[in-house]
C-alpha cells in the first residue's frame, strides 16, 4: 500500500465506534508505522527497505500493545478504546502492507518476509509499478469508503 493506510486507519476507527478521539487514534495507528520513512531517508540514506525496520514487525507491536494495554487499563480506564483502536490500526496497516510488501509475520521465530503479490519492477519508476497495478484498485476503493464515510455523515439529514 502506498496511499491507504491514512483512510484504513480512518475506516478502523468508525467500524470501533463514532467517537472522534477513537477514530483520530485510530488514523494515527493507521499511518504510525510509516514514520518509519522519516529515519529511511534522512538518516539510513535508504540503505535497508523501510519494511524491515522494527516497526513494520507485528511481534513488535504485539509486545508494545501487551504491555501498554494493561497499563492504560489500569491507570487510564477511558484512554483503552482509544489504545485499543490505535494498535488495531497498526495490525491493519500491516496486513494491508502484506498485500504487495514484505512483512515479517514470524519473527522473531523465522526472519522469512510473507507477501500475497508480487509486483513487478517494470517501469522506470517504483510508483508507477504500483499505480498502475491492479493492487492499487483496492488502494481507491479504500479511500472512496472513508471519503463516502465522511460525505455521508457530514451531509445534513432529509
């Protein structure tokens, strides 16, 4: 995914609840893991694929959420959906990666990448082999839910 991840954070949100902190939360998680680009190019020089940075490996979060978890619950009653949705949004962020990316589902037990398609590096640009793959459709079906979504609960009712 190149383009989804803001508006699958934004759908996570609304499929938990209508209430707007729970969906920012839940827009944040959605695109959390891609801050990962900052580090990539100002810093790495893009020497390693950001994907393989440990915030693109969901054992990681899984230990993150097992721990924050409970002492949100504990100390923070009101912040768990927020948290909840956050962290939900991150797996989904990751699984929607794992459509066209590679992303480590195994580790720490197996260091193997897992992807569901592979898309050719035919064109001269990394962006236009996925603009203009399939792929990309279920990308713009994505944001024509959330902006659907949004349409719908902004218009005024009749």
């Amino acid at each position: 995914m190149i383009t989804a991840h803001l508006p699958a954070g934004y759908l996570t949100g609304r499929s938990i609840t209508a209430s707007r902190p729970v969906i920012l939360a839940a827009t944040l998680g959605g695109v959390f893991p891609d801050l990962d680009m900052i580090w990539f190019y100002l810093v790495d020089d893009r020497a390693f694929h950001h994907h393989h940075y440990w915030v693109h490996i969901p054992f990681f979060w899984a230990v993150v959420a097992a721990l924050t978890l409970p002492l949100i619950a504990a100390l923070r009653k009101g912040w768990l959906l927020c948290a909840l949705a956050f962290f939900a949004a991150i797996f989904v962020h990751l699984c929607l990666d794992t459509i066209a990316e590679d992303i480590k589902w195994l580790w720490p037990w197996q260091n193997t990448f897992f992807r569901l398609i592979e898309i050719p590096a035919i064109r001269p640009h990394w962006v236009l082999n996925f603009i203009l793959h399939p792929v990309f459709l279920l990308e713009m079906l994505i944001w024509a839910t959330a902006f659907y979504l949004l349409w719908r609960q902004r218009a005024p009712a009749t």
